[in-house]
C-alpha cells in the first residue's frame, strides 16, 4: 500500500527542510544565550592595548595568519557581546557570521584590523565608537571576537 506519492513527496521535502532549518536556528540562539561573561567584562585590565580612538583590546589567543583584513574586505567571524554589567546581547553562537569590516560599529572594525585568522580577541568599545548613545545596548561594549577568515 502506498502512503505517498511523489507530488506528495515533492510538497514535503521543503517543509521538511525549513523544519530542520529552524530547529538548527532555535538550537544555535539557544546555545548563544548561555555564554557567561567574561571576568574582565566590567573594564579593561591595565594590560590591554589601547588605541587613540578609545578601543582597549587584548589577545585571548593568538592566531596563525599574517594579514589583516581592510574595510573593503569581508569577514567570518564568531563573536559574543556583552555590557559591562554581564549581560550578553549578541552572539553568533556555533556558527560563524559573515560581514563586510566597513559595515559595523566603528569600534568593532577598527578592532578587526588589528586581527588576523585564528586571532580569538577582547574588544571593549567606548560608547562613541559603538551605538553613539542611539540605541541600545548604551555605554561600552566588550566583545569576544574569533577571526575565522579574511575574504
């Protein structure tokens, strides 16, 4: 006896495809949310390096590349972010995202310039270089960030 026909078949496999989608989605975010905060997420420690713009940044590991990207390249990277009281606002979970250097927070593309692949690094980004005071999350940024390629 058959159950299904190919027309049938054909009608399921895309909802088949965009349930397991979602639930790779839905486990990926699940996972970001659970990423504590870092000890020194409050302030920079003496011991970071500091820029002229105001970006403090450190090497938590460093990386195995020579080149660092430019504002015309586009990156993979996997990051979380943070406020300076803990709470996490943003992460690319598991999964590495994809962004043009020129097209982020000022803070966050100057402190990718400064990488190169492999480089896992602490970016805490003052309020001018970050949302500018217009919108949330406000005040300083600390961003954990994982340069996975240059492209």
């Amino acid at each position: 006896m058959r159950f299904m026909t190919r027309r049938s078949t054909s009608r399921l496999l895309p909802a088949l495809l965009a349930a397991t989608c979602l639930v790779v989605l839905v486990a990926a975010h699940a996972e970001a949310q659970n990423v504590p905060a870092p000890p020194d997420v409050g302030a920079p420690p003496s011991d970071a390096e500091k820029s002229p713009s105001g970006l403090a940044s450190k090497v938590v590991t460093p990386g195995t590349g020579t080149t660092h990207p430019t504002t015309s390249n586009s990156v993979r990277v996997r990051y979380t972010g943070w406020t300076t009281d803990g709470n996490m606002f943003d992460s690319s979970g598991s999964y590495p995202s994809m962004f043009r250097v020129e097209g982020l927070i000022k803070g966050f593309t100057e402190g990718l310039q400064l990488m190169v692949v492999g480089e896992k690094r602490r970016l805490w980004i003052p309020e001018p270089l970050a949302y500018r005071g217009e919108r949330d999350p406000f005040g300083m940024l600390v961003f954990d960030v994982e340069l996975v390629g240059i492209y």
